[in-house]
C-alpha cells in the first residue's frame, strides 16, 4: 500500500491505501463518522459526537479531494469529485450492511 496526502476543505490527512480514489473513500469515511453511525461498534454516542465536534469543530470537505502521493499543497495533486466518491463511499456502506445482515446468526 502507498502513501497518499489527502486534502479537501478542513481535512488534511495521510492515508495508506491500494490508490488515490481508496484514499479519498478513506478521506470521506472519516468525515463521515463524525456525525453518523458507520460502525456496528461505534464507541460515541449521538451525544459525545455532538460534544467532540462543538469542542474541535467538524471536519468538512469541499466539492473536491485532491491526493497526492508527494505530500501537501502540491498543484500536481489527482483532483477527484467529492460527491462521486461520497456516493461510492454510501455504495460499499450500503453493501457491507446487507452483508453484515446475511451473516449475522439467526436467534432461536
């Protein structure tokens, strides 16, 4: 896995990932956690969520993600639109809750 510098609006971020549009799928999920229920386990309530983000602000992204394996700032950055790979991203949620139900163990 490679390096990619992400950056979108308030989000500067380094992720590891298999290509750039996986670092902005990446990029969009973080962003998303702050506000909604992605994960089965989430440890924060609606609540702490609410809290966290009053305390430090909610990270937003703007109409596009830039990438960029070379670091921040770089104008030679991949420019890939925000809500097609925001639609992406609610595409594999989507698919990996359908999945989650399959497999979950009927009750007795």
């Amino acid at each position: 896995m490679a390096k990619y510098y992400v950056e979108s609006g308030t989000v500067q971020m380094i992720a590891e990932a298999e290509d750039a549009r996986g670092a902005a799928l990446w990029a969009v999920h973080r962003a998303m956690e702050q506000v909604l229920p992605v994960c089965p386990g989430d440890p924060l309530t609606p609540a702490e969520k609410n809290e966290r983000i009053r305390q430090r602000g909610c990270n937003v992204l703007d109409g596009t993600i830039r990438i960029s394996e070379q670091g921040f700032g770089r104008s030679d950055a991949e420019t890939l639109d925000t809500v097609e790979i925001f639609v992406e991203w609610n595409q594999l949620l989507m698919a990996m809750t359908r999945l989650e139900r399959r497999l979950k163990p009927v009750a007795p």
